[in-house]
C-alpha cells in the first residue's frame, strides 16, 4: 500500500481498553503465530516542506491488553518511510499492557520537516491513566529492531525508553543508523532506562552489530559516539539496566563502555567530551540478563 500526501497520520494500529482497572483486556494480534503484520508499505507526506504531521507507523497497546504486531519491510531505497513531523515508527505499550513487536528491514528518513527531538524508530513502556482515574503501572514491552535502515532524522535513528515502572526487554541489531542532524551531541542509537521523575523502570537489552554515528555538539564541542546506554542513577536495583553478554554483577560502566563497543564495531567512536570511544553509557551498576524471546 502507497500512502502519500496525508496531513495526518499514516498507518495507526491501536489496542488496549483504558476503560478502568478490572477492564476486559483486548487483542490485538492473538499470538506468535497469529500476529498483525504491517509490511510492504511506503508511507510519506507530501514533500520535506508539507510532511505528515504525526508517525508514518504508530502501534499503542494501552491500559489492559495483549498484542503482537511487526512492522516490517516499508519503504523501499527511493521511497523510504518519512516526510513526516514526529518519530516515524513508532511502538509503545502503556499500563498494564504487554506488547510484543518485530520492527525489522524497514527504510526510515524524516527528513527536513521533522520537528525537533524527534526520532526514526521510537518504542517504549510507561504508565497509563485509566477511568477511575487509576494509574496502572506495569506495561512490558518485547521488541526486536533489526536490519533497519535509518537516516535523515533530527534526533536519534532509534530510540528506546522505559519509564515509570516499565519494562523493556529489545534485541536491537544490525542496523545502519546515520548521525542525527542536529548538533546536539546525540548518539544514533540510544536505550535508556529510567527518566528524571521517581519511578523504577527495568531494560533487558541485547545491541548487537549495529553501523551507527552521533552528531556534533555545537556548544560543548566534540562528537557524540554510535550508541548510547543511559540508566538513571547508580543504584543496581533501581532503573535496573541489563545487558546480553555481560558477566559481573554488578558492571561497571567503564565496562560496559568496552563490551558494548566490542560487538558494535560498526559504531563510530565518539571525539571531544565523549571521549573516543564507540559507546557513551550513564549511570552505574549495570548487570547481565538474558532475554526470554
């Protein structure tokens, strides 16, 4: 399917009910074996000038309910996924949601009517406000991005991010990321888990042969390494961050620092404040997981 020329959004898959905290959960895609796919599509806005003005794919299970959707194979090398104003994939489970996705071989560029902040491939796990209002709290988020091609964005080709008391369980690997364009010293693909208001968030992260760069800062000079890691705080137990392939528990950041740039050849190092390293990593206290998919 051909989308082009919209003015809002391209193809937008919902599921969940926010009805309350006993809701009935809803499906979307039964199973494994049974999933939604949205593949074979070329989504875009108008031109760089009159882009989409949300997502070219958005997936949101939200409050209570179950899905499997994949998002694979848009966009093609003349027409990739883009002319678009906000992250151009983009994957989410809220609440008390699981949602499990494969965002895989698809073709993402922006371009230069995106808005500021805004990413390629976005995914994440939060809080949802449900009628009540009651805040449910416990969203999961499976998900693999592999084999993408990113580029033409003004944030970070990909970006992971769980909050509140999320959990994020990714497998992010080999894709080919390019430098954000704004100068802000961002690296091209970047997981974090936690954010600056209290919550207790949790990442089990596989990252594995990807080819990626940051960008410049323009303020405090220096260029940002391929991949970032952020954790919020340096306690192990809060804002939990795992990654595949560590052996001591606790990590070091320095540490993951040298695991993570070891199996990323492909990220380019990082210049000026960054050091010259393939990998910036925040916060302390890092542990091994495994992930269950």
């Amino acid at each position: 399917m051909t989308m082009a020329d919209g003015l809002g959004g391209g193809i937008l898959l919902y599921g969940g009910n926010v009805a309350g905290s006993a809701a009935t959960p809803t499906i979307l895609g039964a199973d494994a074996v049974n999933r939604v796919v949205v593949s074979g599509n070329v989504v875009r806005g108008a031109s760089d000038a009159t882009p989409m003005n949300t997502n070219c794919i958005y997936v949101s299970v939200a409050g209570r309910g179950t899905g499997f959707v994949d998002v694979q194979n848009n966009g093609t090398v003349d027409e990739p996924l883009g002319a678009n104003r906000g992250n151009c994939i983009s994957v989410n489970s809220t609440g008390a949601a699981t949602l499990t996705s494969l965002v895989s071989s698809n073709r993402v560029a922006p371009g230069a009517g995106q808005i500021g902040g805004a990413f390629g491939i976005a995914g994440g796990a939060a809080k949802q406000t449900v009628v009540g209002p009651t805040d449910l709290n416990s969203a999961v988020l499976n998900l693999t991005v592999d084999g993408n091609a990113v580029s033409a964005t003004k944030s970070s080709g990909i970006s992971l991010l769980t909050r509140d008391s999320g959990t994020l369980r990714s497998r992010v690997q080999n894709n080919n990321v390019a430098a954000p364009v704004e100068l802000a010293g961002e690296s091209g693909i970047v997981v974090t888990s936690g954010d600056q208001i209290a919550g207790d968030a949790t990442v089990c992260l596989q990252i594995l042969n990807n080819s990626t760069a940051g960008s410049v800062n323009s303020v405090a000079g220096g260029t940002a390494p391929g991949i970032g890691l952020f954790k919020r705080g340096t306690v192990q137990t809060t804002n939990d961050f795992g990654v595949s392939g560590l052996t001591a528990t606790p990590t070091s950041a320095a540490d993951v620092v040298t695991y993570v740039s070891s199996v990323n050849s492909g990220s380019a190092l990082g210049s000026g404040i960054y050091g010259t390293f393939r990998a910036q990593v925040s916060g302390n206290n890092y542990v091994p997981c495994t992930l269950p998919f």
